[in-house]
C-alpha cells in the first residue's frame, strides 16, 4: 500500500458514515414535508417531545448542534408557533425553549415516522441495535473521535 491509497474513499470511514447519513435523511423528507418540517427541525421536536422544557445550551448538547446551527432552527419553529423561547428567570442569560400546545400536538402526527423509517432501510434488528451502538460509541468523547 502506497502512502496515497489512505486518501481512496475507500479506506475513509468518514465517508459511507456520511453517505449513509445523507441517504437516511432522504428518506425522512416526504414524511416530514407532510408535517412541515426540515430533519433538522425534526430531531429538535424529539427532544422537546421527550423532554421540555430544556435549555439552548441542553438542547444543543443533546444533539450535537452548536448556537449557531440551533438558533435559526429555533427562530423559525418559534415563528410557526411550535417552540416559545424565554429568558431564565434564575439566570438570564439562559434560553428556555418549552413546546407550545400546537407543538406538543405535532408528536400525533410524527409518531409513525420512524416505523416508516425502519422498513425503508435494510438492516436486521440485531445490526441496527450494532450499528447504533457504534455510532455512539464514535460520539462519544472518550470512546471515538478525539
């Protein structure tokens, strides 16, 4: 092996992990288009579903989204009256973002999105338990990237 071959795609990980990524998203877009919204926002009303109100700074943890890439997406389900956004009563510098009654409503019609999802990729149950547990272990501070 050649000191090139490790820059072939397919000696990369990062690609089919990106690739995949891309594919699976794609996958999501008719559904969440019927819900409207993006997969991004998507993933932000899960972990509201799962647990509001939270913090910017929470939320931003949990999905490994920073200020940046969150704020927009904040903006504009707060316009469409899905989030509210308010100041920390204890610390005003802190964010609050809680659900609103139209948002929590929207986890109705999410909540068939990811059985749709599984029968659109072809992977056991076993290899997506593996897989999972892979990628988080990739995620995770101590045990992927450094």
């Amino acid at each position: 092996m050649n000191g090139y071959d490790a820059l072939k795609l397919e000696n990369q990980l990062c690609f089919p992990l990106y690739a995949a990524a891309k594919e699976v998203v794609k996958k999501y877009k008719p559904y969440l288009d019927a819900i409207e919204l993006t997969y991004t926002q998507y993933l932000v009303m899960m972990a509201l579903w799962e647990n509001s109100p939270l913090s910017v700074k929470a939320l931003g943890e949990r999905l490994y989204l920073d200020s940046g890439t969150l704020t927009p997406l904040l903006k504009k389900l707060e316009k469409t009256n899905r989030i509210t956004r308010t100041r920390s009563e204890n610390d005003e510098r802190n964010v609050i973002v809680s659900l609103t009654k139209r948002g929590a409503r929207l986890r109705e019609q999410a909540v068939g999105i990811p059985e749709k999802i599984r029968g659109c990729i072809n992977l056991s149950a076993e290899d997506a338990r593996m897989l999972y547990a892979l990628l988080h272990k990739i995620l995770k501070a101590d045990g992927g990237i450094r």
